[in-house]
C-alpha cells in the first residue's frame, strides 16, 4: 500500500438547499438579535446559511463569522457574495498580523473606522472566548445572530491558551446574550436515530427530538490524543483496512494521511470531530474529569447517524450502557472488519 497526503477540504459545488423544519424556521426569520440555542445535528450552519441568504435578498449588509475555515468554505458557496471569515482572518485583514493571537484581537478592538454591517451572523458560540466576544461587540452593527450548543463546548481547557487566544466561555456566554437577545431553541435532531438520541440525553437531558437518521456509509475511530491513534493504525495497516487521518498542519488548510484506496474509515482526536458526521462512531478510552471531558464525550456520541461504542472501560461509569462498550482496540478492528 502507498501513503499518500491527499486533501479533501475545499468544497466543489454546493449541495441542494435543505427543507427547515418549524424551530428552524421561526429561528431564521425572528428579527432583532437573536440566540439560537441548537441540540446535536440541529443544522445550526444550515440556519446561519439561510439567514445570510435572506439578508443578501433584502439588500442588507451581512458580515458571517465562522468558527473553521471549513465552515466559511460552506457558507461561501451557498452565498457567494458573502462577506464571511473566521474571526482571526477578519481582524489580520482590517489590523494585519504582528504577534499573537491574543495581540491581534486586542488590537482590532481598539482600532477606529471599523466597517458598518447591519448584521453580524455568528456560529458556534460556545467556541467564543472572553476576547473574541469583544472583538463582536466592537463591531459596528444594527443587530446580531449568534447560534450554538452550550453542550459542545470543548475549548474550554487551558491547552486553548497555546492554541487560541484563550479558553473559550462556555455557558456562560449563552447567559450573557440571553439578556440582550431574542432566545430561540431548536431540539430537534436530524442527523441520528432514537438509539443514538436516547444516549445523548443520557449524557444531557434536554428533550431532543429524533428526525433522522441521515443515510452516511462513514465510520470515525476517535482518541483524545495524536499518538492514542498511533495503535489504531498498525493494527488497521496490518489487517490492510484503509483509512484517512487528519493530521496537524502548519498550512493554511489541514492535511489528511491515507492509507489504502477508497478509505471510508476516518481517523481524528475528539477536538477535530465538531461538524462532521459518520455511520458508526468508536471512541478510545473516553475518561471523565472536567466539564470540557463530558462536553467532547457529549461532542463524540453525537457525530454518529446510528451506531456509538467505547473502546476500554476507563472512567466510564453509569454514563453509557454496557452494550456499548468494547474492550480493546483489536476487537474494536475485528469488529469494524467483520461489518465492512
């Protein structure tokens, strides 16, 4: 087999607009600024997408803020007009690039002769930190959508400070726009079955409303760590089951290792799976001691369509079923083997 670095980021054509349901619906159209409060699999860029469409409709200035470049790459397809940035492009374009992250945002909040938007959409707000949240009150705007799940939240560790500017806020932003914001909820979820949602509202109940399954051919093994996942991979090389795992990357988009041809197995640490989705999903050795631990179990679980299991038994607890545990890696690839 040959290993190959291949890159499967950039978005080609986008896909057909889907149908909003009622909750989504009335959390689009709801005037003012908004909170848009969304479970697992809710579509909450799907909402943020049809926003910016109907704002670029009525002539209005729309400025997006999107959590990844992925999610900018998305949205940019369906509105192509689309002013839309990660928060850290859109400071370096209007103050440039000297120092740090942390530098950079603060030094966008001072600055003067800020552009005029009517609107500020804003994604994944649990992900915001103290900073960033200033960087978006400091813009000048007549209103604000903001949409997120207070439950996944998994930027909260003080490993964020070497990679962001610092840990994000959480739940405690949600209360903090809750008061200035028209809070809408949506609950339910169109990505997984019963099974997978009866799971989830084990881990957190807050009665979501299964609409799926999405039809997905996808399997996800994910681990905490980058070398937790170096195991995974000789076993998966020496039974010649191919796979894709992202890798880190200094380059402007991520970079994936594959091995095998035609891989549908992905390989990824716990933080890299928010936005993605998968048929099965096996999570190594999920231990539970902070609040972010539960939030990227929570995460986890709920990036599979129909199927979740727990490679080990550390910290586990009365969190999920015995049934959906597997004891070690190699019955977990034994097991992934016998149902290709």
């Amino acid at each position: 087999m040959q290993t190959a670095i291949i890159d499967f980021s950039r978005l080609t054509s986008a896909g057909p607009v889907p149908t909003l349901t009622e909750e989504q619906s009335i959390a689009r159209d709801t005037p003012g600024n908004v909170l848009c409060i969304a479970v697992p699999g809710a579509g909450k860029t799907e909402v943020c997408t049809q926003r910016g469409e109907q704002n670029e409709a009525k002539g209005l200035r729309t400025l997006s803020i999107q959590h990844t470049r992925a999610g900018r790459d998305e949205y940019k397809l369906r509105v192509p007009n689309a002013e839309v940035f990660t928060i850290h492009q859109y400071c370096k374009n209007s103050v440039g690039w000297k120092h740090d992250y942390a530098d950079l945002l603060y030094r966008f909040v001072i600055s003067e002769n800020k552009e005029v938007f009517d609107e500020v959409i804003l994604d994944e707000v649990q992900d915001v930190s103290p900073l960033q949240l200033d960087v978006i009150y400091s813009i000048p705007k007549k209103t604000l959508f903001a949409v997120g799940d207070p439950h996944q939240s998994i930027y909260t560790g003080d490993w964020a400070k070497t990679y962001f500017d610092s840990p994000a806020m959480g739940e405690r932003i949600f209360d903090k726009l809750a008061k200035v914001c028209t809070v809408r909820e949506i609950h339910g979820n169109r990505r997984s079955t019963q099974h997978i949602v009866s799971i989830l509202e084990k881990i957190r109940p807050r009665e979501m409303e299964p609409r799926g399954p999405k039809l997905l051919d996808t399997t996800a093994i994910l681990a905490r760590r980058h070398r937790d996942l170096k195991e995974v991979r000789n076993f998966l090389e020496s039974y010649s089951i191919p796979y894709t795992i992202r890798v880190p990357s200094d380059e402007e988009e991520p970079q994936y290792i594959t091995f095998g041809t035609n891989p549908k197995l992905h390989l990824m640490v716990m933080h890299q799976c928010k936005g993605k989705q998968f048929k099965e999903v096996y999570i190594l050795d999920w231990q539970g001691y902070s609040q972010e631990d539960y939030n990227l179990l929570y995460t986890s679980v709920a990036r599979a369509a129909e199927e979740v299991y727990i490679v080990g038994q550390k910290g586990i607890g009365g969190i999920l079923p015995p049934e959906l545990r597997i004891s070690s890696t190699k019955v977990m690839v034994d097991w992934i083997e016998s149902r290709r």
